[in-house]
C-alpha cells in the first residue's frame, strides 16, 4: 500500500492530540535486525528522535507460532506508546507479516510494516519478473511477500527461501566468516537456479550481509532492503500528518533490550557504525 494510499488514515489517529512533531518514532525488533532500518531513518529522517526496543529475550522470532508473534506485538507495541512514540515502525520481516494484518487497526498509532513497500520496490526493480526472497521461517510461510507481489503483478515469479541459520550467525556477530559465506552460499543456490534478477532482503537482520550475499550473488541481482522505501513512505506519512519534524539540534535515540544490555551494546555499535551510548532493560508486561 503506498503512503498516499494510507495517510488520509492519520487524520482520524486518536493518539494524534497527543503527539507532536518532537514525539520519537517507535523502532522494534527481536534484535540488531532493525538497526538496518534504524540506519535509513538516520539517513532519510535525519532530525527524528527514535526509541528503538530489541527484544532480545525472544530472539529468534523466525521460527515462533503466528500466535506467539501477535502475543510479542500485543506487548511492544503498547510499551511503545507509552513511551510517546508517534508512528511505529515494524522493522521487523516477521512481525509484518504476521502481525501486522492482525494489529494495525487495533491501536491508536499509524504503523507502517516490510511487506507493502519491500514488495513495492522488488517489481519496480525486476526486468525478468523473477523475483527472490530471503526471509525468516515465519515470514516465508505466511506468504506475505509471495501474495503482495502477486497483487502488484500477476505475471511476477516469486522464489522463497527461509534462511534460519542467517539471524543466529548475525547476532554472534559472523557478519563475514566463512561459516556466514557458506550458508550464504547454499541458501542463494535454489533462487540463483531459478534465475532471479532481483532479491527482498526480508527480514531486517539481512541487509547486515548485503556484502557476502551481494557478491555470491552477483552485481547483475538487485538486492531489495524493504526498509528504503519503508522509510520513504514514514516521510511521506508524517508529512501528511503534520507530525514531521525536519529541523533541531541532535536528535535523541534511545535504546531498549529486554535480554542483557552489554551484548546489544556492543554488536549494535559496530553493526550501526555509530556509537550506541546507553542500553536500558525493560520488562514488558506479559
Ligand atoms: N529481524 C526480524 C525479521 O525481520 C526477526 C528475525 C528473528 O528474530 O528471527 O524477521
């Protein structure tokens, strides 16, 4: 769904009186994976403050029940509310594809999800139709991607593969070793024969291994990260809604684990290229 399409939306947001142009964006995900979104709304968003949680006491959530992914949103997403957040970004593969449909007219923020603007950006980018997914178990079999990109065009070939070694590699921190480059190798393989020319990174974790997979894939695979045209749509969104902010002085990020803070601390610094200064656990309720 474009923003155009969804931003009329905001003007009938309930949590709207509330916030301001200065209210954070919410950021959420099992882990690091989000930082790879959090890195383009620094890019694209540059004066946005930002409350990021990574839930890494759940981590992985590829391989949990659809029902355990709407329980984990049913808990993030009001903390993030609390906390005064304005719109909330999924930028997390798995809970857009599962929890998305079953929350975003459940509360009273605007939440912008992978799938639409991944799937978007993909058939934009195909010549031969044939287009690859990489994503989590969970993800993958929900078909989300398969059936946005089917809606955008019939005649598109999608190939999936669930890629669960990728996450546990990434959160180790194997973002180039050899064991990453083999799984990485054999993962492509089944996509590689069924000749795509274009690749969803589809879950937010993977676009910390666009080097490896780039290169086995060769320069002439386009590599899709939803979060681009995701974070385009949030501009767009908050535009709309009169809620940008596109001035200030630094703009506050802030971080919140529910696992420990040290390891978030330290991979989150290197991966996101930035200093991460502090780290605070919370509990969520539930
Ligand atoms: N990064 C998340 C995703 O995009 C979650 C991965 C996981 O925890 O398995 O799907």
């Amino acid at each position: 769904m474009s923003a155009d399409k969804i931003a009329p939306k905001i003007s009938g947001n309930k949590n709207r009186e509330k916030v301001t142009p200065a209210s954070p964006i919410g950021v959420f995900d099992s882990g690091v994976g989000g930082l790879t979104v959090l890195r383009q709304i620094m890019q694209k968003l540059p004066h946005e403050d930002v409350i990021y949680l990574a839930d890494t006491a759940r981590i992985p959530y590829g391989g949990r029940s659809p029902q355990e992914i709407i329980k984990i949103n049913n808990e993030i997403i009001p903390f993030l509310i609390e906390q005064g957040a304005k719109l909330i970004m999924m930028a997390c593969g798995t809970s857009s594809a599962i929890a998305y449909p079953e929350v975003k007219d459940k509360y009273p923020i605007e939440m912008i999800n992978l799938i639409d603007p991944g799937s978007r950006a993909a058939v934009e980018a195909t010549r031969s139709g044939k287009i690859g997914i990489m994503a989590t178990a969970g993800t993958i079999n929900s078909g989300a991607f398969q059936q946005a990109i089917k809606g955008l065009d019939e005649k598109a070939q999608a190939e999936a593969i669930a890629c669960p070694l990728f996450v546990p590699l990434i959160e180790g921190g194997f973002i180039e070793a050899d064991e990453t480059k083999r799984v990485a190798k054999e993962y492509l393989k089944p996509l590689l024969a069924a000749g795509i020319d274009t690749l969803i990174l589809g879950c937010t974790h993977y676009p910390h291994l666009r080097k490896v997979l780039q290169k086995l894939a060769g320069k002439e695979v386009v590599l899709v990260d939803p979060a681009e045209e995701a974070v385009a749509d949030t501009k767009k969104l908050l535009k709309f809604a009169g809620t940008l902010k596109s001035r200030g002085g630094q703009p506050r990020y802030e971080y919140f684990v529910t696992g420990p803070e040290l390891h978030f601390q330290d991979l989150g610094s290197r991966l996101l290229g930035k200093p991460i200064v502090s780290v605070k656990q919370v509990k969520l309720p539930g």
